[in-house]
C-alpha cells in the first residue's frame, strides 16, 4: 500500500521555477527525508514522485498512471503541492466525508502552528487522474497571494522562497504523510 507525495519541476520556460514548483517538490522530498531521519516506519510505504512534463499536458503523470493504475486500490492517498511554498493555511481534499473527518482529526495535529483548516477540494494536474478514479487525494494550501506574482515569470528565483515558510510547508507535508501511512486502515473511498 503507497502514500505518494509529490511535487514537479515545471517552470521551463522563464526563471528557475523555485516556486513554481520546485518549493513544491522540495517540500515532497523534505517529508520524506523528515520521517527518515526521525526513524520513523510507517506500516505502508511513502513514495516520491517527483514528476516532469506537467506544462506538456501532464504527459509524466499520464505514463506513471498508466505503469500503476492496475495497483489502484493499493493507493491510499494522492497528494501534490503545486501552489507556492508561502505560509500554509491547511489542506485541500478530495475524498468521501468518512475520509474528511480523518483527515481533519489529523489536521488538528498542526495546532501548534495553526495550520488546520480542509477545503472543500484537492487540486493538482499530476493526481488528477488518481481522484477521477476514486483515490482520495490532497493538495497543500498556502497564502496565494503572492503566487502569480512569480508564476513562470523571471523573478521565480531562489529569492522568493522563505526558509521558515517552506518549513512549515513540509510539516504540514511531514505529519499528514506520515499519519495516513501508518494507520491501522487505509483511507475510506
């Protein structure tokens, strides 16, 4: 069974992508990296994916769909940061109300920085595929505000990105991979 955490290197066109979206696949890989160093296992594995092509229609989430869809039901979430790496604010989720209410007991986790709210949706082009068929899915939300100030333009720099922010990006991204990978159950669908 798989928790897959991901991120992707898009920003090909103009500037270094480091917001958009290397934050995102920082965060991924710094999750990963956390829960290593902490010793922690968890009972089902944390894969990265960090993808490529997402600009190109998703063609690298296409083909890692099509290699894996016959493993589906061994998915236990989806999850893609795609937004920026700014202040996080909480979670967007995608899943049945059984599986919210999960995932809002584990949000409460990040009280201690006050990150704990779950919107209505999950988004990101790289899981789309995954949640249309039925995996619940998750996407990191932050302070957008600033997000299209930098989107593909030549001031998406390693400038833009705060070290304290990112930070408390790949807590976020730390606690909820880890919590759902290591429940005695799988996520409702």
């Amino acid at each position: 069974q798989v928790v897959l955490v991901s991120g992707h290197l898009d920003s090909w066109d103009v500037g270094q992508g480091a917001m958009d979206d290397g934050g995102g696949a920082f965060v991924s890989w710094e999750a990963l990296s956390l829960i290593k160093d902490l010793g922690l296992r968890p009972k089902r594995t944390l894969r990265l994916v960090l993808w490529t092509g997402e600009e190109q229609g998703g063609v690298g989430a296409k083909q890692y769909y099509q290699l894996h869809k016959e493993n589906i039901s061994n998915f236990d979430i989806v999850m893609e940061s795609d937004e920026g790496t700014f202040k996080p604010s909480g979670l967007g989720f995608a899943g049945s109300a059984e599986a919210r209410d999960i995932v809002k007991e584990i949000m409460a986790l990040l009280q201690p920085i006050n990150v704990t709210d779950v919107y209505g949706s999950a988004a990101g082009t790289d899981i789309a595929d995954w949640m249309r068929d039925g995996v619940p899915g998750a996407s990191l939300q932050n302070d957008i505000n600033k997000y299209f100030w930098f989107h593909h333009s030549q001031g998406d720099t390693m400038t833009v990105q705060d070290p304290n922010q990112m930070n408390l990006c790949a807590a976020v991204w730390t606690v909820v991979s880890y919590v759902i990978a290591d429940m005695e159950d799988m996520l409702p669908r």
